[in-house]
C-alpha cells in the first residue's frame, strides 16, 4: 500500500516553506548536491531505465516514444549538466520588480515569491523529471512529478537520486518526489487538492491535455501543441523563406515549435511553391496541399480541414494559398493553437499587422519556428511553453515559477487618520 | 427567449479581436464615450435601479447588501469618475517590457497584450458592473458581466448605456454585455466555455467563490475572503499599534482588507490589549479572546476556533496572545486567508522573518491593511484583489488583465543551418 495521494501533497507543501525560506546561495547549493547524487546513481538509473524499455518492447512500444523513454549515459550527463545551467542562472526569488513611494510615505515593493507546491504532470520522458525537478527546486517551489507509468521505474530511480541530494542538505525529500500511486484516480485527486497544490503543468499531447483539464480543479498551466505556421508574403526573400521552412519542417519534427502549415501569399506562390516543394521532398516530406498549391505543383495529396488542424509532428506538411497577409491571419485564427507562427516579409507594415492580429505565444519575424524554446529565447531552461494565456504564455523558465507580491513599508499610516 | 450563452460569448470573442487592435487614443475615446453615456442614462439607470431596490426590500434584504444595491445620482456620478480615472491611466496594451538581442542577432521583446475575453461574475453591486467594465476595456478585453439576479435591472440599464457608448464608437456593443441568460445554468455554461473565455474572475462572498470554483473549467482568479491580521510584536510602539488596529478594524469593517484577528506579542500584551480592549469598545467593536487574553482583559468573550477563521465584516475581532513572531506566523499560516498581513515592529529582524515566512499576497509593515487597495497602492483603479497564487496576487490593475507574449525579430536566422 503506497502512502496517500493527499499526505504526500501535505508533506511536499511543508517541504515547500523550507525551500521558500532558502537564500539563493542554499539554494543552488541544494542542485549542486542533487547533481552530484543523480551524476553518482547513474548505474541504477540506467538499470530502472532498461526495466522501462524491456516492458515497454514487450508491449509493442517503438519508435519516437521508445527513444524518449531510453536512457544512456550521455542523456544521464545531459541531465546532471542541465542542473548545472539551472544553478548558473539568475535567482528568480525575492526580485524585487518595482518600487515606489507613495505621497503618504508608504514604500510599496514587488518581490517574487515561489508559488508553492506545483504538479508536474507528463508523458514518458524521464529527462523530464531532473529538468523539471531543477527550476521548480530554482523558484523555492516543491513538486511532485506525475510522468507516463512506462517511465515509472527510471522515475522512480531518478526521484531517488534527487532526495538523496535533499536530504543531505537538510531538506525533506518530499520537496521533489514522483507520485506514490501511479494509478489514474490518484492523478485525478492530486489535480483536485485546491488547498494544497497551488498549480498543475500538464505537458504533452491532446489526448494528456484534455485528461487533465477535464479533472483538474487547482489552477492549470496547459503546454498544448504547436500547429505552427510559416507565411510566406509576397515581398519576402524566397531563399530566406525556404531556408526558414526547411528548418522549422526538417531539423525535429517531433517537437511543438516545427512547423505544420506553410501558408504562401499567391503573388509568390508560383514561384516559391515548386521550389519549397522540390526542397521537402528530398527531405522526405509529404505536403498536401489546397486547389490552387496544387495546380502550380503536381501531383500533390489534397489537404483536408483536419490536415490544417493537425499538429503532424512528422514530416508531413499542409499547404495553401492565400490572397494576402488578412487571409493568412483568418487561416491562423481558425486552425491555430496560439504557440508559435512565422512571417517572411520585407513589409514592415505587414510584419505589423501579422504581429498586432495574431494572439499566439509567439511571433517570429523572419525567424525559424524552432527558435521557440526557453533556451534559445534567454531563458536559460524552460520547464515547458505554456498556450495558456495567463500568467505565463510562451516558453516559460524559473520566473514564471514565481509570482509578484506587495511589500509594504510605512512609519504608521493609516487610511483615515483619527 | 434570450440569446444563447455560446453566442453570445463569441460575439463578444469577435468584439475582443476589434479592441485588441486599437491603439491607445482609440480605446480611450471609447472609454470616454461610454462615461458621457452613462452620465446622460443617470436616470434610466436610477429607475431601473429602483425597481431592484423595490423588489428586494420585498424580499426582505436589508443593511449592507441593500446599501451596496443601492443608486443615487453620487454614485452614478462616482461611475463616471472612476471611468476617467480608468482613461488617464497609463495603457499596459503594447508595453514592451523587456528587450534583448541574442548572440545570433534575433531581438527578443517581451510585449504586453490582451488576455481576450473575461468573464466576471460578482455579486449584486452594480457600480462593479461599470468599474470592471472600464478596466477590462483599457486592457482591450472584451467582458461578459454576471452580477447578482437582485441588480439585473439596473446592470441592464448600466450595459445598455455602455453599448450606446460602443456603437457610437464603431465597436459591437457586444464587447461589453451583461449575461443575457440570468439562470444559474448559464453561468456554468459560460464558466465552461474553455476555448472561448480566457479567464474568469469571481469576486465575492464564499458561496459565490465555491460555486464558480467548482463549477468553472476555464483559467480562474479568485477574489476572495480577507482574514487580514494585524501582529502587535514586543518591540512596537504602541500608538502607532494602536492606530493600525483602529484603522484597521473600524473605518469600514464591511470589506476584505479589514483586519479581523489580532495578535499580540505576550510581552506586550499586559500593557497593549487593556487600551486596545477600551479604544474598540469606545468604537462599538466586539473582542473574543484567548484565555490569556481573557486574563488581562475582564469581561472578554472567549474565541473559537471559529472565530480565528472567520471574516467577520462586522464590529467583531478576534484576539490571541503569542509567544513570539514564530508564534504569530504559525496561527497565520493555520487560519490566514493569503490576503494581508500587518506587523507592527521596531525589530527589523522580526519584520523580515514575517515577510519571508508568510506567503500572503500583501504584507504591511507599520501600515495599515486598509491600503491593501488598488488605488492606495498605485494601481489606479483595481478590478479586485486577487487571493489566487498565480498571473496576480493582491490588488489586481488594468496590467493584470494583459499577458506578456514574445516578438521575435531576425533576418532569416535558423536553428540548424545547412
């Protein structure tokens, strides 16, 4: 019998009012312990790891989600390295944003706190784990981790490793832990402890999303997908354009910020097209287009109202033609998911208006897709990108783990002086 | 038959992209249509408002809920003030509020824009009807309102003159709407409508927060009880003590930055609560005490455990003598509400470990926790005060109804170049 849902909640909240009350240097103390134990548990990491991928062969798991769930001693380094860029960025904690004084005296500061306990709530990736173990532990926040049960012995090896490092700092190994009961019904309750578990991530695909969205009663950050879109206008580059397509379709097709839809001003269609086309197919892509793609490049696949919602994650891509820079908004607007969408223009006033008309996380002008990530944009790490429009929205590292509260200095003020 | 709530939450979704796309002299004209609508509607507003008062006294509702129903011409006056309060207010819509170039030359700005559509659901207070809709208008939201059924007439009246306002400015009047359909069904229904409203706030009493909260599956910002706490330490100066506690509880006891517990340090205790007892029953306040308070101070009714958690909004307050600042922080961290909390210290120590170790959205030093308040602390003009731990925490602006997304500027860079 594994301890309940609620108690290691309880017990993880206690943990986070140690960690809300550690200075930075204690702080980064405390990851560099957890890397040292990760970097020494690598032998039984990986051994858990192989468990995970034999039952995961025997059940008919393979490829993409076969190699997310693999481990090796390169990806175990790669964890205990991520931990260290952690500790080398910035102290999100105690920030002071703004500060001002008040006619009355009244000496009004913003100071970031940690937010508190956060759940954790992935598929089967135990890199993951370390990663999101590392910022949450950044921002002074306790969490407890919810990956895919084909993870759950890597992530149970890994959890090990990090409250060892814990606890010989002093900080209960509650702080971090992976959720005891791995079935269903204990996600379920973890996700509706409101008094207890002060935000929910879910990150990965819909049918995950929609899981916790549909039980989840504590306050949710979703990490959707990217249906991404790349506009070629009519006054762009056409090699810059095509140089910005093959990156976001072809370097990873896997991940959220590639791109899905590429949409072509038809002033530019006839000549753009069949050199985006001859590009892709010797990259292997399949593009499947709308009536008008299609009679300037042949023997293109027709696309179909769910090609242009989906997020193919493979190298498959939709295509179409539009009459100008209003007609790729409307498309975006319909089929879009808010992540992340491109424009290649040499107008800047079109550039403008793509910006100021789509509500995605991100805009990128003349810029790949791919660069939407924590990393790449300055975060340092990210612990997801977040298509929630609220509190965070977009890559999102250590500060959105923190809120902004008031801190209030005065020398006796009242409201209505006697 | 009234319009549909999906309907009428994507026609105020079509009126929210229109507004996210005025500039700042286009939305504060609209926002100076509206208060010269409102003030030509003075006495459509006070007849429907009549009606209301009407219909409650027959149903028996009296003192301080009839009081916040009621409207005079001052107070129709006061929307309208507090609208041009709203206009002069610096617009946080296309705020950049950071800028960075990265070593590859891709500039990154962070910049403010709309969360979309907000729903607001309060109860029957109908100057909150114009005050949100102001605030919701500057952050170029679009706002469906929900107050309490006892103020449908004079919301109706209030919404209608903000539409004539809308429409003159070329906007739909559905930008701003009162929820058409007033059954509770109908509130659910739009508290579910995930892919269309971007956030809802609740602000009100428990019941109300505790339905909304059980009910909604989109984004949610509680605005919620205030058992604010005012901690005597050792080291402070009495009067000035004295004055916070005064102000604190007496000047409007009916609102949520009123305090409603005191704490007092055992040392200060012989001396302190003898005047406090006397300055509160002066002021027909009524004290329930620990035991030890009851030794110091005769006559004292006992507190429960009831009472240490409970927002009375009425002449009651509640007592506990304490050990130390230790003490005080853990009875707190028990019975708190996350709203405001008062120390009044010379001890600088102790105010810090009071701030680091309570995770309050306001901490008052030596203030009174009657300026946890928009207004008092610089906001403006606040939409409410935000006791949820996520996008706002305490007194929430025109700022807290934007979201900072990413533009990404570059010049064809990519990822992985071939």
């Amino acid at each position: 019998m594994s301890i309940g849902v609620k108690e290691q909640a309880l017990a993880a909240r206690v943990a986070a009012q140690q960690l809300a009350e550690m200075d930075t240097a204690a702080r980064n103390s405390l990851l560099e312990a957890i890397a040292a134990s990760i970097a020494a548990a690598q032998d039984s990491i990986l051994a858990a790891n192989a468990q995970d991928m034999a039952a995961a062969q025997e059940r008919g798991i393979s490829g993409a989600m076969l190699d997310r769930l693999r481990l090796d001693s390169k990806r175990v380094q790669d964890m205990v390295l991520g931990m260290r860029t952690v500790i080398a960025l910035p102290d999100p904690v105690g920030q002071v944003t703004r500060r001002e004084q008040r006619p009355n005296g009244l000496l009004i500061e913003r100071v970031r706190v940690p937010l508190g306990l956060i759940a954790m709530i992935y598929e089967a990736r135990p890199n993951v784990t370390a990663d999101a173990a590392a910022l949450c532990l950044k921002a002074g926040n306790a969490v407890i981790l919810r990956g895919g049960s084909e993870a759950q012995q890597s992530n149970r090896a890994i959890a090990q490793a990090i409250g060892e490092g814990l606890e010989a700092c002093g900080v209960p190994a509650a702080a971090v832990s992976v959720l005891a009961d791995t079935r269903r019904e204990s996600m379920i309750e973890l996700l509706q402890l409101t008094d207890i578990v002060d935000l929910a991530i879910p990150r990965g695909g819909e049918g995950l999303i929609r899981f916790v969205a549909e039980h989840a009663r504590v306050p949710l950050i979703k990490h959707y997908k990217g249906v991404c879109h790349l506009f070629v206008d009519a006054s762009a580059d056409p090699e810059l354009a095509l140089r910005l397509l093959i990156d976001g379709k072809t370097t990873r097709p896997g991940v959220c910020n590639a791109l899905e839809t590429l949409l072509v001003h038809e002033a530019a269609a006839a000549q753009f097209l069949p050199a985006a086309a001859a590009a892709l197919h010797a990259r292997g892509v399949e593009m499947r287009g709308c009536e008008r793609s299609r009679a300037i490049v042949a023997g293109l696949a027709p696309a179909s109202e769910d090609d242009y919602a989906a997020e193919f994650l493979d190298l498959v891509i939709a295509v179409c033609v539009v009459a100008d820079v209003e007609e790729a908004i409307a498309h975006i607007r319909r089929y879009g998911s808010d992540h992340t969408e491109v424009i290649a223009t040499r107008d800047e006033g079109n550039a403008r208006r793509f910006t100021q008309a789509l509500r995605s996380a991100v805009i990128m002008i003349n810029a790949s897709s791919r660069f939407s990530d924590g990393g790449e944009l300055g975060l340092g790490a990210e612990i997801g990108i977040s298509t929630t429009r609220l509190h965070a929205y977009g890559p999102m590292g250590a500060e959105s783990l923190t809120i902004e509260r008031y801190v209030v200095r005065g020398e006796g003020q009242v409201r209505h002086p006697a």
